[in-house]
C-alpha cells in the first residue's frame, strides 16, 4: 500500500499540535442531525455493515449504544457489527477492500495508520461540515496530511491515554505512600512488594488482544518520553536509530523489570493479567482508558491509575491522543447512510452516549465523570504534563508491527535487547524512501 508523502515539518507539526491542544473548551454546538442524509431529506432504508477489534472492553459497549440509539433515530436503517479478531484485523481489513467486500463503517486507527490506508477510506469533508469535524480533539491525526482541510478520514471515538493501573491496598500493604517518580525508586517499590509476597506488575495479552502475546507499545510510549514530542519524528525519519545507545539504555532497563522479578514470569503466554489484577495478584498493571470502566466496576477505590516513571529524571509527560474511530470505506454502497452514523457519532447526543459508557468523548465541551478518567485528564490540563501521542500510531505500522514481536519476545527474554531493536532498524531501512524521508 503507497504512503503518501510526508514532509519532517508536517510530522514535527502534527506532533507538537498535541501539546497545544486543550483538554476542554467552550460548550460545542449540535452536529448536523443524524436523521437526514446530507442533502437534507431523509436517510433510505439500509443494511450497513460495521466491523470493530474492540473484543468486550469498553470501546465495544460504547459502539453498540451508539448503533441502538442511531438505529432508533432512523427506520429502515439497520447496522450489523461484527467484532473482527484483533491481532489481524487490518489485514483482515485490506484483503476485503480487495475485493470490496468489507464493511461500510471500520474501525481505524488514527496517525500513519489511517494514511498507510487511505486508498479505500472515503474523506468524510463533503458529507460532514469541516467545522463541526475540528471540534474533534486530535482531528490532525485523522486527516490526510495532518491537515482537516485535505480530508478527514477517521471520526475518533474517544480520548484515550497510555498508562498504568495499580492497586492502592496492595501498596499500601508494602509501605509505599508515594508512587514512583523514575526508575530507581520504581525499582525500590518492586523491591518493596516482592518483601511482602506481591507481585509488583502483571503483564498479559491484556484488554486489548492485540497479539499472542501482551502489547509493548503502552511502556514503549513512556520509555521514549526521554525525547520530546517532536523528536519522535526522528525516530520515523531514522535520524535517530532503533539501535541508538540511549535508546538501547532504555530498553534494557524496562527488560530488567522481567529479569528482575518485577513482573510474572510467564509475561509471553499469560492470558490472564487483567483477571489477575483485578483479583489482587499484582499490584500493577499496563492498559489505557478503555479498561476504566471495568477496573472501576471490579475494583471500586482501590484502583488508580498512574503514568509510568520510565526514565532515569522524572519527566511529567502523558500519553493523551484520539487513538482510533471510525472510518467509511470508499467502496461502501450505502455512503449517505454511513455518513449519517459518523455524523451521529460527531454529534452532541452521540458524544453524550460515549461518557455514559465509560470512555472519553473527544469533542470539544465534553469531558468524562468517570474518577480515573479525571485523573488523567487533570495530567495535562492542570499539572503541567507534556502530551504525547501514541508511539505506535506515529512510527511506520511496519515497524510497530515487527516492534510488537521482537520487543515481546526481549523483555521476556527470548531475544536480546539489541537484537530486537536491530530487527526494528532493520524494518525501518527498507522502507521505501517516501515512508522514510530521512533528512539528507
């Protein structure tokens, strides 16, 4: 699949544009009715067809209220999901654009991704005014080019974080009254709950099962958090190395978290992490905002969540990013009726049904009651955290892709450190010039 051209500034931009923007604003005007096809008149009666690889967290139940309550508001207009296996969906997701046999309405995610796929995404900017779509948080990311004006082709379902999940009775029950700040002192608490016979962090294919394995990328976002948002584009342009020294030193020391008894030690076949944290068999865990809603249910008050202390000097820097949404495809025969659900999606009500099921809504006047949720949002709008996107969604989805096996199979020790980030260099070298775009 052709990538489109990226120039460095447009990547430094669209990266930096996230430390800019705003955890709320004014109050957000209604979006256009979802009830009438964009030419005014009533949507037609018809079957579409909406895929997801959301498994049963929080994204999934939210998708599901939101097709019932838009289904409501038109008759005759039906939509099937489909829940699609996570760990292959995109390729699942190519192969039916192939042969146009796909969905009407996908889930995407946001960054390289949405413009690695592009050729069969339907920019949304003739069926959905541009100015309702840019009260969407992050709309950069979902947009050719970084640039809403060029094309929007993801309408984000919500505002997600990378971060961490802990246990604060287990915490507690080990002397620790502060959270850790940086490496040494999160090495200390380890140290600290293993006296007590708990295990500090629980890692799984988690909530996500986005692989055989757990997903690196929520602790690769904080261990890069060394650099600033905008020198991740050094990492997409090769300017600085997968095998660069200080990023090796990083690696190596989120490897010694397994080697050191920090985690479990079945880190590359357990299917369990989310169970066992839940049931108090670790005292931390690596998810995002899609598991709020559940820890909360499970947990009540004694689960919080944290930003990870990756690095050698504390750093106060955040994941906050529109990770994913939903796309139309350019082949869908039913487009007034697609466009109408994201224009739903987009709208004030839809944006009301995503913050009752658990996630964060990403237009702007929207925000979420949930405590944890709070928590993260008061990061970076009240404390002075740096935003970061997710690592995974703005480096080459063949990099991550390699990444997500070779940095599993490092940390559990089945492969070294820098034999992993040699593969991912690898990758990145035989890139085609225009997916790379080094500096010369």
């Amino acid at each position: 699949m052709r990538l489109r051209r990226l120039t460095v500034p447009i990547m430094g931009l669209a990266i930096a544009s996230i430390i800019l923007a705003a955890c709320s604003s004014s109050g957000a005007t209604t979006a256009p009715s979802a009830s009438a096809a964009p030419s005014g008149g009533a949507l037609a009666p018809a079957k579409l067809t909406l895929w997801h690889n959301y498994g049963t967290e929080a994204n999934a139940k939210a998708t599901e209220a939101l097709v019932k309550a838009f289904e409501a508001k038109n008759p005759g207009v039906t939509v099937e999901v489909v829940s699609q296996p996570a760990d292959n969906y995109f390729d699942l997701l190519q192969a039916a654009a192939i042969s146009k046999t796909g969905p009407d309405l996908a889930t995407q995610w946001t960054g390289l991704f949405d413009l690695k796929y592009k050729d069969y995404l339907e920019p949304l900017n003739q069926y959905i005014p541009l100015d309702e779509l840019k009260k969407m948080k992050g709309i950069e990311y979902s947009s050719i080019n970084f640039n809403p004006d060029d094309g929007v082709l993801v309408v984000p379902l919500d505002l997600q974080f990378y971060n961490g999940f802990y246990n604060k009775d287990l915490f507690a029950k080990a002397g620790i009254d502060k959270f850790p700040t940086n490496w040494d002192e999160l090495f200390a608490a380890c140290d600290k709950l293993k006296a007590t016979g708990i295990t500090p962090f629980t890692y799984g294919t988690g909530g996500q099962a986005l692989g055989g394995g757990f997903y690196p990328w929520y602790d690769v976002s904080y261990l890069m958090m060394y650099l600033q948002p905008a020198d991740w584009t050094k990492l997409y342009t090769g300017e600085i190395p997968w095998t660069d020294p200080k990023v090796q030193a990083q690696f190596d020391k989120w490897v010694s978290l397994f080697s050191k008894g920090c985690t479990n030690q079945d880190v590359l076949t357990n299917q369990d992490s989310i169970a066992q944290f839940e049931a108090g068999q670790a005292a931390m865990t690596m998810e995002g905002t899609w598991q709020i809603a559940e820890f909360q249910e499970k947990m009540g008050d004694k689960v919080d969540v944290f930003v990870p202390p990756f690095t050698d000097a504390p750093i106060k820097g955040v994941v906050e990013y529109s990770g994913d949404g939903f796309a139309m495809t350019n082949y869908s025969k039913n487009k007034p009726q697609a466009a109408a659900f994201l224009a739903f999606l987009a709208s004030d009500e839809g944006q009301k049904i995503i913050a009752e099921n658990g996630i964060i809504p990403t237009k702007q006047g929207f925000t979420s009651d949930q405590r944890m949720a709070k928590t993260l949002l008061d990061f970076a709008a009240n404390q002075g955290y740096t935003r970061y996107p997710m690592i995974d969604n703005v480096i080459q989805p063949e990099v991550s892709d390699v990444g997500t096996k070779v940095l599993n199979a490092a940390f559990g020790g089945a492969q070294s450190v820098a034999d992993a980030l040699k593969s991912m260099q690898q990758t990145l070298d035989g890139l085609p010039a225009d997916q790379k775009n080094q500096i010369k």
